[in-house]
C-alpha cells in the first residue's frame, strides 16, 4: 500500500489499496471525493473560497471552487462515476482566536461553506464533516472503504 | 490597484528586509537578554522566499508541534505578523523565565502561556519599531494572539494572507541565545496596499 502525499494548495487522487493524506490542515480544507464502487478517490488541500475575487488564480487547487472541479475532473478521469462520487470535509479551522471579523478570523469558516456550497452545485452529496474549531488536523482517505481518518494533537483518532 | 506582487520580488526589497530583520533582531535580543537576565548572542538573521509547497516544512516537519503567536499591524500600514518558536525553544524561554531547571518539560500552565505570549510580545514589538523607525511610519501591534499545534496548521494562517496576492511567501529567520541556541522564525504580511507604502517609504522604485 502507498501513500500519496498532498501538499497545500494542491491536489491529487489515489486508487485502493493506496491511501492519500494530507498534513496539518488549519484554516485550508481537505476534501475527500470517492466512488465506493471502483474505490478510486481524490484529495483537494484548498486555501482559500474563491477564485473569482482574486486576481492572480492561475494556481486552481489554491480554491474551493476551482479546486473542487479540477479534483472531480481527475478522479473522474482515474475511473471513478460522477453520479457515484461522494465526498468528507474536514479542517477549516480559526487557529487564532482574533477578535473582529478581520480575514484570518473567519477564512476557515468561510472556506467550508465555499466547499460545500461547490459539492452541492455539483451534486456530490456531503456523507460527513469534521470542520471549524481551533485546531489543526491531518486526514487520511483510504478509497478501499471510504474512511477518512482525522488526527489532531491532544486529541483521539477520529473516523468518518 | 497596488503595483505590488510578491512573485516579482527583487533582491534589493530582500536586502531592506533582511536589515530590517537584522535591526529588529537586534533589538528582540536586548529586550530577551534584560528579560531574562542573561548574556544573549545573535546570529545574522536569513530571508527565505518560500512557495507553499515549501511554507508547511520551513521550520519543522509539517506535524511537529510549534508554537505561533499572531499580532494584527495596524496604524499607518495593515496586516499582520507572526512569530514562530520551536516547542524546546519556548519550553527553555519559559523556563529561565519561571527560574526553573532547564531540563524541566511540563505541559505549559496558564502562567507559562501568558509568558510566551509576552516573549512573543516582545520580540514581535521590536521588530515592528525597526520597521517603524525605518520607514519614519507609525506602526502599531494588536495584541497577541497563541496557538501551540501542528507547524502546517499554524501556517496555514500566513499561507491564506500570502495566497491572497501570490503563490509566495517571506519567512526570516533569527538565531539567538547563549549556550543554547533558539531558533525563532518572523513572517510579516502587510496587506497589498500597505507593501506599496513601506517600500515608497524605503525609495525602492517599483
């Protein structure tokens, strides 16, 4: 079994038995897209919600939006059905508690409604999320049972 | 529309950035060395320009565990700082701070985190006045603000800034301490617009 390693701002796919991860998510979201019947899945490590409100987007797996349509586009091309794939959330956390409504305050909170709102318009639907909060996490897909692992400092292994 | 993007960054705007690194460290290690009661030696502090494929590793491995203190710049430029710790260079801060053994490595308590927080206070105000009486600008810091979790994780946060005008990030980097050497990391991000003043400011031409 390999491990493919996605970094940020990026974005990869990954077919059973093999298992994709991405390290210490904070404010950024992983999203997990898979099809549980060919078990091929798809990793998506996002920054930021949207690309149309910046000028320089030519790095498309820097957004929720374009990120999201470029990872179904791979998975899809890998072997997996659109009309099968289902997707797991996890991170956008707020690392800093700063007051006000500043852009480092609620960019987490901000990148998991972007996400979900492009899983939604693309008819993917969301089995589950682990989002928000004040911490880092690591995730784990292992596309051979859908699994996604979320590790955190302090904190017990979570499965969703 | 600011003229400025970090992807076209010119070794001139890193030599202003490395001396203004330089003199905040330089000042960072006065304000630690009375602190703490000690004699504190200073290495020349380096300038990294990082793609965000590089950012999560810079300090340590992207799940070890770090310590990041975050200040809002406000005044005549915006944006924010942070300051980044090593977990056993801050676990040594707080322990000369607190008088305890050096090979003490309890969890922080409550005291040890508002120490760090003042470290980091410290360190990140003094490297604001050298930016501040460079550029003859008023610059002010918020207070601070910790988080102690996975390196990525933390710098996430200066990521998401830089990413907002780039594929590029700044980190500098001090070295300071006596016998033991403490390895403490900056990342400015003023917003677009104030990169344009501080370097107007300087007289660097764009």
């Amino acid at each position: 079994m390999a491990t493919i390693k996605v970094g940020m701002a990026d974005l990869n796919i990954c077919k059973a038995p093999d298992m994709i991860t991405t390290l210490g998510l904070g404010s950024c979201i992983g999203i997990a897209v898979y099809d549980p019947v060919t078990k091929v899945g798809g990793l998506a490590h996002i920054m930021l919600p949207d690309s149309t409100q910046m000028r320089n987007n030519s790095n498309i797996a820097k957004f929720a939006d374009t990120g999201i349509e470029e990872l179904i586009r791979r998975v899809t091309m890998a072997g997996a059905n659109k009309r099968r794939l289902v997707a797991k959330i996890a991170g956008g956390a707020k690392m800093f508690e700063v007051k006000g409504i500043s852009g480092v305050g609620n960019v987490g909170e901000r990148n998991a409604m972007a996400s979900k709102a492009k899983l939604s318009q693309l008819g993917i639907p969301l089995l589950a999320e682990d989002t928000g909060l004040n911490y880092g996490r690591t995730v784990e897909l292992y596309p051979a049972t859908g699994e996604f692992y979320i590790k955190a400092v302090g904190k017990p292994l979570r499965i969703i | 529309m600011a003229k400025f993007s970090l992807d076209q960054v010119n070794d001139m705007y890193f030599d202003v950035l490395k001396e203004i690194g330089n003199i905040g460290a330089g000042n960072a290690t006065t304000a630690i060395s009375h602190m703490l009661n000690i004699k504190v030696n200073m290495e020349v502090p380096s300038v990294k320009f990082l793609t965000f494929q590089e950012l999560p590793t810079a300090i340590s491995a992207e799940e070890e565990t770090v310590v990041g203190i975050y200040l809002e710049v406000e005044s005549d430029i915006g944006g924010s700082m942070m300051f980044l710790l090593k977990m056993e260079s801050a676990q040594y801060l707080v322990n000369r701070l607190m008088g305890r053994p050096d090979d003490y490595a309890e969890e922080f308590n409550e005291m040890d985190l508002s120490a760090i927080k003042e470290i980091g206070n410290i360190i990140s105000g003094s490297y604001l006045s050298a930016l501040s009486s460079m550029t003859n600008m008023v610059i002010t810091a918020s207070v601070p603000y910790l988080s102690i979790d996975m390196a990525a994780a933390i710098l996430s946060v200066p990521a998401i800034q830089f990413g907002q005008y780039g594929d590029n990030a700044l980190l500098i980097q001090t070295e300071f301490g006596d016998d033991v050497k403490i390895q403490g990391f900056f990342i400015l991000m003023p917003d677009v617009e104030s990169y344009d003043k501080i370097l107007t400011s300087l007289g660097i031409a764009l």
